[in-house]
C-alpha cells in the first residue's frame, strides 16, 4: 500500500498518481493507492476520482501527524507494507519495483531512500550553489540514523505490535515521523536498511525557494535536534553552533561571496536547539482558521 497524504496540492498530486499508478502496472505485486486529503474542503477529491484503482480517505483534523495516522488506519490486514510518500514529490523510474525488491532481497522491515530535489529556473542560483537542497545520501545496505515519511517502506506486521502512533501534538511543530520511526524502532529490534537507488524527486516550491523559508526549516530541524538530548547539553550544543556558524557564514561571504548551506545550516540549527530549550519552537504547518 503506498500512503499520500496531501493538502491543496491537486496538481502535483495528479502528476505523483501518474507515476505511481504507472510503476504499480510494471511490478509483480498487489499494490494499492490511498490518498489521505487533509483539507476539510476536500480539494483532492476530484483528482482522486480520475483515477479508478486509488482510494480517497478524509481526515479533516488539521496537521501532517493526522493524516499520517489515517493512512495507517487505511491498511488492510493483507497489507503487508505501507510506502509513505509526499504530495509533492515525483518517484524516478523503477522506484517501486527497487523499494519492494530490496525490501524483500534484505529482508528489512524499514526501508528508505534518497529524497532529490526537482528545480526550475526560477529557483535562485545561490541556492542551488549553496548546496540549501542537497539531501543525504548513503551506501545501499547502510543503516540510517533516522528514518522520515517523505520516501520510505514500513513493513506492517512489526508496526500493529506496537500500536505507535504519530504525535499529533506535533504536527504544527513538524517531527511527528522522526518521533514515530524512533518509537518503531525502539519497541522491537527492527531491520532498518538505506536504499541508494529508490530515488524520489521533491519539487523546490517557489514558495519554499528564499532565505526565511530556509532558515526557519533549518531553525525547527534543531528544533527537533534538541527534543533528544538532555537540556544542558542541547543548550551547550545549540551555542556551540552559533559560535562555529556566524564566523563561518562570514568567511562564506569573503571567500565565496555567497551564503552556504553548511555554515547556515549550523547556525540555525544552534538557534534551534537553544529556542527548544527555551521553550520556543518554529510552528512551520501552522494554519489559519479557513484551513490554509
């Protein structure tokens, strides 16, 4: 079962159903759609329904957390995994066929794969310079140190043993998979496995393509940092990154005359841990009281 939450996103979800509808008819498996639409107008419902082998699913409790947790509660018992994959990303050829078939070649219960970013022309060349979207990347085989909802398998069985849920108290705040998928693995001694060519492309939206928007993600990334580490020493390790990181961002400007994402990054993760322990959080899903 492959699980899309989305939110007024009709048409980079159509373009996603494209794809996965495409790549479900080139595998030798049972493979269902479930699109969960998180907005309380039901603005996916039309794109769904051009689509006849995939099921829409409301939720209209606000928030990434809940409709995660409807798709989970979309699967069926002959469901043997649950692919969780986002509204605005568009898998590479053979993406479905590489997850399964390492899944099963591994014999992993979690699988997750490299997130790539999809850019147009309009995004800003100091961006793309900068290195602000280049993900992680690892060896196939490997073990990842922490597992997202953006591009990855969950084998169900081990799941319905533990009854984990994701933490809607922190769908606002954004972590809810990270938080989950350290739950998951903590309650059972789970297979985790990184997957290199189960390669997923996320679309840099023009939206998120500008200097606040990037600080302030990095800003919630130490945010989330922060929630695992002792008090003192996220308050130690957040100054510590401010100290390392706002010289480093000066030399960036002197030796490259741009910004990069690796001074950035350690600056506003610094920020991040420190406004945790203070009790101060971005609140990046935030909505208005008409939904948006």
């Amino acid at each position: 079962m492959i699980s899309i939450a989305t939110f007024r996103r009709p048409n980079l979800l159509e373009q996603l159903l494209d794809v996965c509808t495409a790549q479900i008819a080139e595998v030798d498996a049972a493979v269902r759609i479930v699109v969960v639409d998180n907005d309380p107008l039901g603005s996916a419902k039309d794109v769904v329904s051009r689509f006849q082998s995939v099921q829409y699913a409301m939720e209209p409790s606000p928030g990434i957390a809940a409709a995660r947790n409807r798709g989970l509660d979309a699967a069926r018992i002959d469901d043997d995994a649950i692919i969780f994959i986002d509204d605005d990303e568009v898998p590479a050829d053979a993406w479905l066929r590489t997850m399964l078939e390492f899944a099963d070649t591994h014999d992993a219960d979690i699988v997750t794969g490299p997130v790539e970013p999809l850019m147009t022309d309009a995004v800003p060349r100091w961006i793309v310079s900068g290195g602000f979207w280049r993900r992680q990347n690892s060896p196939s085989g490997s073990v990842p140190a922490s597992v997202a909802t953006n591009n990855t398998l969950l084998r169900l069985a081990p799941w319905r043993e533990s009854g984990i849920r994701f933490s809607e108290a922190l769908s606002m705040k954004g972590g809810s998979d990270t938080e989950f998928f350290r739950a998951v693995r903590a309650a059972s001694p789970l297979r985790v496995s990184w997957c290199a060519e189960a390669v997923v492309r996320e679309h840099v939206l023009a939206e998120r393509a500008n200097a606040r928007w990037l600080f302030r993600r990095a800003i919630r990334i130490g945010n989330i940092n922060a929630r695992y580490r002792k008090r003192p020493q996220a308050l130690l390790g957040g100054i510590a990154r401010i100290g390392v990181g706002l010289p480093f961002i000066a030399l960036d400007f002197i030796v490259r005359r741009q910004l990069m994402a690796r001074s950035w990054n350690m600056l506003a993760h610094g920020v991040g841990m420190v406004g945790n322990v203070l009790n101060v959080d971005v609140i990046e899903y935030r909505r208005k009281k008409n939904g948006v």
